[in-house]
C-alpha cells in the first residue's frame, strides 16, 4: 500500500512539475513575443519565429481569444491534485505577472497596442538596415 502511494505521489510531483514548466514557457513566450524583434536586430533568422509569435500574441489580446498553454496549466495541476495556482515560487511570482488581477479587455488592448508599438519601431529599424547589411555582405 505505502510503495503504490507513494507511486501516486511520484507521479503528481510530475504533473506539478510539467505545469509549472509550462507556467515557465508561457512567460518566457510572452517575453519573446513582446522583446524578440530585439534579437532580430542581431540575428536575422530570429524573424521567422517571431512573427509568427507576435501574430500570435497580438491576435491573443486584440481578439481575446484563449490561449490552449493556459487549459493545458489547468489539466497538469488538476491532474497532479492541485486546485489552482498556489503555493509554490511559480505560481506566486510569475503567475500573477502572466494573469493579473483585474484584467480586463480594455487593458489587453493597451497591452497589445504596447506590443504592437514596441515591434514596429524595432522592425522599421530592422527595415531600415536590411540593405546595408544586405549589400556589404
């Protein structure tokens, strides 16, 4: 009985784990979304990853749709027997940063319009210097 409950618990600890992992990429996601046009300026190939996510991220705040990294958070902490967000470092300091109390539409457009501003100075800029690097190469 003690080695299958402890089996149990293993396998929680896991789901934990994976959840709070995927808390993890889903900030460091936002970040790329909002902060990659600025690895763009040094490594052009970055560009075909990130347009995609910041079409992405934009469609996500000026459309509200559903991120799935959020439904697939919610099934690993259930499947690991947690109710939510609570508790641990993760879920204390970099929860909130990703789903902030009082969010409302207005404020994820303002975030979007903030999204969408920051990368198009850095993609003019980008425009702007692709010939030269282009040419001189």
């Amino acid at each position: 009985m003690r080695t299958a409950f402890a089996n149990l618990e293993g396998i929680a600890m896991l789901y934990r784990l994976g959840a709070e992992g995927l808390v993890l990429f889903h900030l460091l996601f936002i970040l790329f979304v909002l902060f990659g046009g600025l690895l763009v300026l040094k490594w052009r190939g970055v560009l075909w990853w990130h347009l995609p996510a910041l079409c992405w991220g934009i469609a996500v705040e000026f459309l509200h749709l559903y991120c799935p990294l959020t439904d697939w958070e919610n099934y690993l902490r259930q499947a690991a027997g947690q109710s939510g967000y609570e508790g641990d470092f993760i879920a204390h300091y970099l929860l909130p940063i990703i789903y902030p109390a009082g969010l409302t539409p207005g404020i994820q457009v303002l975030l979007g319009s903030v999204v969408v501003v920051v990368n198009a100075v850095v993609y003019l800029l980008v425009i702007r210097q692709w010939p030269r690097r282009h040419t001189s190469g």
